[in-house]
C-alpha cells in the first residue's frame, strides 16, 4: 500500500509540473488546491511558489534544485493520502483532467531521465531524413514488448526534434481502457477537430467522415501524429494523415500484419537497456546514494525494462532504512518479483502482460503456458515440439510465430529462443492460474530438450 501512495503521490506531482508550463496553468492550480484541503488562496499562493521555483530551476538548467521540489510536493502528496486514503479517487480523477486537457506538444515535454537507447534514435532520425529528401510522409512504427520504453522513446524524440518537426500533435492512445473498452475513434476525431479549430456546426457527425475531414485540414497543414498502443489496422486507418509534410509515429508490440497494404513506414524495435544503461536509469530516478554495486543485483532481476527499473525506483525513495535490502532480496523469488511490478494502476508490467496474452490465439496462448512451466527462459525448437506432442506442427510454428510477433518471445540464434525474465515470471504465473495439476506435470514429465547453455530459473 506504501508503493502504491508513493506511485500515484509521484503520478499527481508529474501532473501537476507539467501543467507549469501550460496556459492551463489557472484551472489545474485551482483543481490541485482543492486536493491540498485548506483555505483556497492559502493553497493556490502555495502553488504558485511552487511554480515560481520550478521555472527558475529550469531557466538555469538546476536539475537538483527541480528534482528537489518535486520531491517535496511527492512527500506533501504522500502524507495527504496517508491521512485522507479517500482522496486517491479524487486524486486520480484530476489527473484524468489534467491528462484529457493537456495540448500534446506540451504534455510531451520535459521527459527526464532518459538513457541510452542511441541507436533506436538513429535510425529514426535516418528514416525522417530520407523521407523528408524524398517529401514524403514519415510513418514510423516502434515496437517492443510491454515496459520496454517505445511510449518514452518516442515522446523523447519528438521533444529532441521541437525546433525542426510541425509544432502542433494530434495524439490518440488506443489501447483499451480499464474495463476492456476499445478506444472511441469518433472522440478521438471529435477531440482532434477541436484542436484544429473547425467549428463544431461544420463537423460531420460519423466517423467515416469525421476522418475526411481531419484529412482534409491536414491537407496544407504539417502535422505529428502520434497514435499509441496501435493493435489493429481498422483502428489506424481512419486516423492516418493525408499529407507528404506530416510525421506519423505509432507504438505497439507488433505492427497489424495488413498495415503494410495502407502506409509505407519502418518498422523500429525497441530493445531491453543494457545492464550499465538500466544501472544509470535506477541511480537517476531513485536519486540513490548507494553504491552502484549494491544495486546491480536489482538491475540483474529486472532485465533492462525501463517500466520495470522505475516502477522499483519509485519503491527505493523510500526513507525506510533495509528498503534496498528487501527489495533485493523479493526480486529474487518469481512471485514477491511480479507483486513488487505490481500496482493499482493500468500501466504497471504484468498488467500490460495480462493484455497481451488475453489477445493471443488459444494456440499462442497453449504455448506461452507452458513455456512458463519450464524452469528455464531459453529454449530450442525441439523444445517447443515436446511441449507440444498433442498439436499439429503446423499450428505449433503458427503459435510461436505469434509469440515472436508479439515481441514475446526473442530468437536468439538459428534455432534458439528466449522469454525475456519478466515475461517468464508471467507466463509462469498464468500457467498456475490456467492450467491444472495434471497439465503441469505431463509438461515436466516430458523433459523436452534443452540446450546446455540454458539459464536456469
């Protein structure tokens, strides 16, 4: 419950920052006061130094001096939730507006603590510098699995190219909401007229033309599209820019197999961060004082997922004395690992794993089980046949071709594959949620093949 407080005190703080720079300014200070629970000017007086200091510690390029106001309202925050644990509804229900009435070009500034990731940029950067010789439209697909960074990664750079891209986003999230809604296309349309001024008397009423419209706005009108958690292509299509100077970036762990049919783009995977780089990421986050080598075991666990890395770094801001003892040693064991990845939030990593495996085919789904059922993260294909005696081999290369489409599952090697860690601990965990007694010790049974090289789990 701790972590939890922690993690939406620190979601309220980010919310409330953000809003520093935005002409939004005078309706969130008025929404955060009423949080705060004193008298109204006393509090937005409050907010307004607060604001002041972090201007200032930005005009002068202060890192320390941000990072310590913000961890100041984090601790305000976290106290008004420990004493009021009602108020999180409350909480959360203003960040929703905040989030909701944000412009994007601003919601997506000021991404700290962003490491490496070099050659992802670069290859981005090649592409829109290609298209743009060639005056055509920039379509970039980044892929990964879930934690992986592909949101961060694009948001990063588009505030690194500010100067050179078309000023104004249009953004959609279409991933499904908490109850397993699919995104509402027309909202998003409707929000997107919206931006660009078209009077609401001279806006269609379906969809299909809805779309026409935007398209036809855009027309003349460079544009950056950024459409998160794209899955399907009926949810892109009437979303897609009709214009040579527009730049589409999309986020997902694997591109709709007919999106090719519609829009030239380049498929960009996001890669796991190196130990070294995730190291950096936790330090800088959690603003440690520890020595590096007291947190590499905790680097080690977490597989170089950025969500992961920070999800823990939030935890180890904790003024407790032993917190980094005992997180190191809960990562250690598969379930106190994913309950500590855990929070009452949509975006934390099994979560985001839940989603994915919901969408797999029964087949893909099958297989994924009972790879968590090994007591290894890398396999061989013999591998993956002895799991699967009781398929046809054709259903068994379609299944873990969708695991590997899903960003799933990694190959290695001509005939070797992997489950990154985490994803192992999930696919463990739905195995003992989805299959009975039996099923798991007829795969143990089996002993299927195993390359020497396996790391044991």
């Amino acid at each position: 419950m701790e972590a939890e407080m922690m993690a939406l005190a620190v979601m309220c703080v980010s919310s409330l920052t953000g809003l520093a720079l935005q002409d939004l300014w005078g309706w969130g200070k008025k929404r955060f006061a009423s949080l705060l629970g004193r008298e109204g000017a006393a509090a937005e007086d409050e907010l307004e130094g607060l604001r002041r200091e972090l201007l200032d510690a930005r005009r002068s390029g202060d890192e320390d001096a941000e990072a310590g106001v913000e961890e100041e309202w984090v601790r305000r925050f976290q106290e008004l939730l420990e004493r009021d644990p009602e108020a999180a509804a409350r909480v959360r229900a203003v960040v929703g507006e905040v989030v909701e009435r944000s412009p994007a070009p601003v919601a997506f500034a000021n991404i700290l603590h962003y490491v490496n990731n070099s050659a992802v940029l670069q290859a981005m950067n090649d592409y829109w510098s290609r298209c743009t010789a060639a005056r055509s439209m920039t379509a970039m697909y980044l892929s990964g699995l879930p934690g992986v960074g592909k949101r961060t990664t694009a948001r990063h750079w588009l505030q690194s190219h500010q100067g050179a891209l078309p000023g104004d986003v249009l953004h959609a999230d279409l991933g499904s909401d908490e109850r397993g809604r699919p995104a509402d296309l027309a909202a998003v349309l409707e929000r997107w007229l919206d931006q660009l001024g078209v009077p609401r008397e001279d806006r269609p009423a379906d969809v299909e033309h809805k779309a026409g419209e935007v398209r036809r706005q855009l027309r003349h009108r460079p544009m950056v599209v950024l459409l998160e958690n794209v899955t399907r292509l009926a949810q892109v299509r009437p979303l897609l820019p009709d214009s040579p100077q527009s730049v589409l970036l999309m986020t997902g762990q694997q591109a709709p197999a007919a999106l090719e049919s519609v829009l030239d783009f380049e498929l960009v995977v996001v890669e796991p961060l190196k130990d070294e780089h995730a190291l950096e990421l936790l330090v800088k986050v959690s603003r440690s004082t520890e020595h590096p080598d007291r947190l590499r075991p905790v680097v080690q666990q977490l597989g170089g997922l950025p969500l992961a890395v920070r999800l823990i770094a939030g935890q180890l801001k904790s003024p407790v004395p032993g917190v980094l003892e005992d997180i190191t040693v809960l990562l250690t064991d598969r379930r106190s690992r994913q309950e500590l990845l855990t929070m009452d939030d949509a975006h934390d990593l099994p979560s985001a794993l839940d989603a994915t495996y919901d969408r797999l085919a029964a087949e893909a789904a099958l297989l994924y089980r009972r790879l968590g059922i090994l007591a290894r993260v890398d396999f061989q294909i013999d591998t993956v046949f002895a799991l699967t005696t009781d398929r046809q081999p054709t259903a068994i290369r379609r299944a873990l071709h969708a695991l590997i489409s899903a960003r799933l599952v990694e190959r290695e090697g001509v005939d070797t594959y992997r489950l990154h860690p985490l994803v192992h601990d999930h696919a463990a965990t739905v195995a003992e949620r989805d299959e009975d007694d039996a099923e798991r010790a007829v795969v143990r049974a089996d002993r299927p093949v195993l390359p020497p090289y396996g790391r044991v789990r």
